[in-house]
C-alpha cells in the first residue's frame, strides 16, 4: 500500500495528479503488481489541510502502515506531510513541491520530484536579463509557495543585474486589478507573475483587462492546465519554466493514455505524480516491503527517466535537472523558441511610476526588497 495525499474528489486545481496516480497503479497491477500483489493507494486529504492535514498522514503511516508516501501537491502540503514521516522514517515523494527548503531540512527520506525554485529562477531571469529594457514589476499571491518563487528570483537577479522596480502582493482580484492599472502607468518592461494556477490566472487577467501589452513572465504554475482554462486567451504568450510539455511524448507515451481515459492533456502536476507512483513501485519491488530500504532504493534508482523527464537526485534528494522555458500558444504549453529578428520588438517603454501602494497590501516601490 502507497499513502497519497492530496485531492481524490473533484478538486478542480488538483484532481488530475489523483487521476494520473489511478492510472499509473492500473499499469502496474496489469504488470503483476509486487511479487504478484496488487499495489494500493491509500488516499488522505482535507478540504484545510494545513489544519488537518498531518493528522490525515499519520493516519496512512500508523493506521494503515503503507510502505511510502506520495505527496504533496505543492510546497505547504508536502511541508506538512514532511513532519510526519521524519519522525515515522518512511519515504515521503513529492510530485508537487518546487520548495527548496523542504529538502533543506536534510530528512534522508524526503524527495523532490520536480525541479526546485532554485533551478528554476535563474533560468527564468536569465532570458528576461537578455531582452534589456527597464526595471520590471513583481505581481505575487500573498501565498508560501509565491513567496519561495520571488525569493528565489530576487537572488538570481541581484548577480544578473536585472532591476525590479515595482513589486505588490495581493490576496484578491480586486486588490489585483488596482495593481495592474498601476502597472499600466508605469510601463515596466516586464511583469513577473508568481502564485498558484488561480491566483496567477487573475493576475494575468487583470493585467490584460487593464490594458497592459507588454510581456508576462512567470512561475511554473503557468503551465498547470487549470491555469490555461481560467486565464485563455489572456495568457498568450507568456513566458515561465517548463516542467513538462505533453507534446514531448510519443504517440504512445503517458500523455497520450491520459488524453485518451480522461479527455485532456495531463499537466506536470499529472505527469509528476504518475511519475511518483512509477518510481515508489520500482523502488518497493527492488527492496520488499521494507520502509527503510525503500528509500534507500529511491536513492539508487537514480538516475530515472520518467514521463516528466530526467530524475536525478542533487544530495538534498531535490531533482537536480534544470529546467527549460515554456510558453502558451494555441491554448496549449509548448518549448518556447525565440521569434525571428522580423518579429522581435524593439525595447519596451520604462518611467518612473507614482509611489505603488494597493489599498490594504503590500506594495515597494523602486528599488525595495520583497
């Protein structure tokens, strides 16, 4: 038996990694499971899982006993999850979390499936440092996992000589729309988004609905199906790390079987998850079902290849790949190329703006820290 927390139901930001985790146990039992027992998931969730949510691993750990732990879908939850298997010493397999400060903890036991912050930063400033132009703007969700992203940016940027100008955190579309008709006066050459796929989504919205045409830059949320559906059109052309492009598979591979049993492309949130699953399976199969020689199989099955990519641990067990860039065209996540010098734009506009402050949020002005 495999715990996985996170949503079973029909929670619309997060019940695909759920669907792919289902698929993936059906290949395996079709494959003759473990020594001929089927595998088993072993859900736990809350709809408030930073109130309840340790308390629903320690159910899967000490009331079902399962042999390692698939979860969580982002940074706050696999934190949670974290706290309990340090102490209960089974394999905790993160196939959401980009949190780098999870693996910091140093529990030998804690896996990160998907590429951090860390990597993903640098290559994100790196291409908006290459455009030139003026200072950009910071538009971030009031959320621990936007918070971990701007950290990790403003660090990559000091050494690349990237300036931001404008940055204001908001907890509504409200609060973000007041921002974003600030912005559009104050002509940034660029706007960096950071939060989950909803609150990015506003965001991005916001900024379109205000009037801005400049460039959108943002975390790898951007590339969450969820994202795509509620921001459409708006989201055009943006620019973030690419944890995972579904057209990178063959006819035959996960994202074809996803779309076939469910309608739609998976995004990288299905295809970690399924890839979480996969991985746990190898690693039960190659020592037993036993919880401590599980994790040290996840150690030596690397380096993986999976549906998601290259897996290979850093020592902190954190995915040590670094990530490309993505963008969205068609509707859909693709590699992002860069245009042709007929089509590239000249430098965008940059000014002053007036002191940002958005009723009620934080906002700093030129210059100012996160």
């Amino acid at each position: 038996m495999l715990g996985y927390f996170g949503p079973s139901g029909e929670d619309a930001d997060l019940r695909d990694g759920w669907r792919a985790a289902q698929l993936a146990i059906e290949e395996l039992n079709r494959q003759g499971g473990c020594r001929g027992k089927p595998f088993r998931l072993v859900p736990g969730w809350s709809d408030q899982p930073w109130k309840d949510g340790a308390s629903q691993v320690t159910r899967m750990v000490y009331g079902h006993d399962v042999w390692a732990v698939i979860g969580g879908p982002d940074g706050t939850t696999t934190h949670l999850a974290e706290q309990v298997v340090a102490k209960a010493r089974l394999a905790l397999v993160s196939p959401g979390s980009t949190d780098r400060s999870a693996n910091l903890a140093n529990v030998p036991w804690m896996f990160s499936l998907l590429p951090g912050d860390h990597l993903q930063a640098p290559v994100l400033v790196q291409h908006i440092a290459a455009r030139g132009g003026g200072p950009l703007a910071v538009l971030s969700a009031d959320d621990h996992d936007a918070r971990q992203f701007v950290q990790q940016f403003r660090r990559s940027a000091t050494p690349a000589r990237l300036s931001i100008g404008w940055q204001y955190v908001c907890a509504s579309a409200e609060t973000a729309s007041t921002a974003a008709g600030r912005l559009v006066q104050a002509k940034p050459s660029g706007v960096l988004v950071a939060g989950g796929p909803t609150a990015s989504a506003a965001m991005v919205t916001a900024l379109r609905q205000a009037g801005y045409s400049g460039p959108i830059f943002g975390s790898a949320a951007l590339g969450r199906r969820s994202f795509l559906k509620q921001a459409a059109e708006q989201a055009h052309e943006c620019v973030f790390p690419l944890l995972y492009s579904a057209g990178s598979e063959g006819p035959d591979g996960f994202a074809a079987r996803f779309q076939k049993r469910y309608g739609y492309e998976p995004d990288y949130l299905a295809a970690a998850t399924y890839d979480a699953v996969h991985l746990l399976a190898a690693a039960v199969r190659r020592a037993g079902l036993n919880r401590a020689r599980i994790g040290d199989a996840l150690w030596e099955l690397s380096p993986w290849q999976g549906a998601c990519g290259l897996l290979r641990w850093d020592k902190l067990g954190s995915n040590s790949r670094a990530p490309g860039l993505g963008t969205i065209r068609g509707g859909r996540v693709v590699p992002w190329e860069p245009p042709s010098a007929s089509d590239r734009p000249g430098p965008p506009l940059s000014q002053e703006p007036p002191s940002p402050v958005v009723p009620g949020r934080k906002a700093v002005g030129p210059g100012g820290g996160s």
